[in-house]
C-alpha cells in the first residue's frame, strides 16, 4: 500500500523521524502568518514523533498526538499532530481536526488515490 501525503505542504524532508522538540520549533515557524494548529497523515504515512499514552508528546502539553479520530466522511484512521495554543481541550481537537479534514478535501482526496491505484 503506498504512502498518502496530503497534509505536508511546508514540511521540510525529515519530518518523519522528529521529536517534539523539533515540532514545536516547526509549528513556531510556521505560524508567523497566522498559527499553524495541526498536521494530518493518513495512517499509511506517519511520523514516528513519541508520545506519552495520553498523547501529549511534550511535557507542558502543547503539543499532542491524536490518533483516535479518522476522515470525517468514511472513518479511515488519521494520526494528528495538534499545536494546543488555547488550551483546547479532546473535544475540540477532533472538531478543529475534522473541519481542517473538510477544508482539505481529505476524503475526496485519499478516495480518488485508492481509487486510482485499484484500476488494473
Ligand atoms: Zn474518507
């Protein structure tokens, strides 16, 4: 099964095997126009970032990785880098992560991948 990348413009190559420190850094850079919240990957294609089992991956709990949520049209499993610059709480980060997923057209988008690759 190969690789769905959808949600890494701006990502410089690497990203896979950053730690938190190098996220937060990452997040920081990229929010200067406006602040970067998450990162989505599908479940095929995801950093190898470690986090604590609650999901918080820094101590201070700004940074989180959520991987109890999925595409908000068919459910196929997402791994979540979220940014918590409000203090969000679980509730919140599944709503702010499905309307990013809509804002992208994740569902649209790794379906038509699939559906590309199954044609013989
Ligand atoms: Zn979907």
């Amino acid at each position: 099964m190969g690789r769905r990348l959808i949600d890494t413009a701006g990502l410089p190559d690497g990203w896979v095997t950053w730690e938190g420190p190098q996220w937060l850094e990452h997040f920081d850079r990229a929010s200067t126009n406006g602040r970067r919240q998450s990162y989505i990957f599908d479940f095929t294609a995801t950093p190898k970032v470690r986090a604590h089992a609650d999901g918080s991956i820094d101590n201070d709990g700004r940074l989180r990785l959520v991987s109890d949520t999925g595409c908000p049209e068919c459910g196929r499993p997402v791994v979540a880098l979220f940014r918590r610059w409000h203090d969000e709480d679980r509730e919140r980060i599944r709503e702010d992560l499905a309307k990013r997923m809509r804002e992208l057209g994740w569902h649209e988008r790794h379906h038509r991948k699939l559906a590309a690759e199954s044609r013989p």
